[in-house]
C-alpha cells in the first residue's frame, strides 16, 4: 500500500491537476479516483469525476503559464495521504502553495481535502 499510495497522490496532482488536456486528465481521474471521489477545498465540495475534472479545468484556465509541483515526497498514515505542492512558472517561484489529503479506499482516493498556504 504504501508504493501505491505514493503514486496515487502524484498522479492526482500531476495527472489530474496539472493535466491540461481533458481526455487525459478524465482517463487519470477513472484510474486514481473511485466514481463517488469527493473533493474539498475553501470553495466548497465537488462530487464524481465529471465534477473533478471540471474543477481542475477551472483552476487550470486560472493559472495559464503556470504548473503544479510536489514539495518534498507524499506521507501517508494508514489510508490517509497527505502531498504539499506549489503552483508557479516553470523554473520560477510558488505564487501559491498547498497540500492535498487524501483518503483511500479501494485502492483509489475516495475523498481529497485541498488546502492553500498562500
């Protein structure tokens, strides 16, 4: 579990999140998420992968120029894991960063709590 859950926590982020092309990011979503995936940020709570993929193209279309990228490596306790991330222009500095938890079940995140730092 823990391997697995390593890559399922980089691949929601950089295959989810940093995907910008939508049939990509669909196929990564029905392989890291379960159908109910839950995600929550500051701006509320999105259900399914039709829901998700549609946030992430939201955030993406807000942040042209830019891209995510983890900070230090995944931790996990349990089924719950947990990866800090930055988004900003290649090479250069964060113009926000964060973390996303996420809970696992089946073997696929189940519910992914996103917060920012800056």
């Amino acid at each position: 579990m823990p391997e697995r859950l390593d890559a399922l926590m980089r691949a929601y982020l950089l295959d989810v999140f940093a995907e910008r092309d939508p049939a990509r990011r669909v196929a990564a979503i029905a392989r890291t998420c379960t159908e109910d995936v839950v995600f929550v940020d500051a701006e509320g709570v999105v259900e399914g992968h039709e829901a998700l993929s549609a946030k992430a193209q939201s955030i993406l279309d807000g942040a042209e120029g830019l891209e995510f990228r983890p900070v230090d490596g995944p931790r996990q306790v349990q089924d719950l894991g947990y990866l800090a991330w930055e988004l900003g222009p290649p090479g250069g500095p964060a113009v926000v960063s964060g973390a996303d938890m996420g809970f696992v079940r089946d073997g696929r995140l189940a519910k992914v709590y996103t917060v920012l730092f800056t």
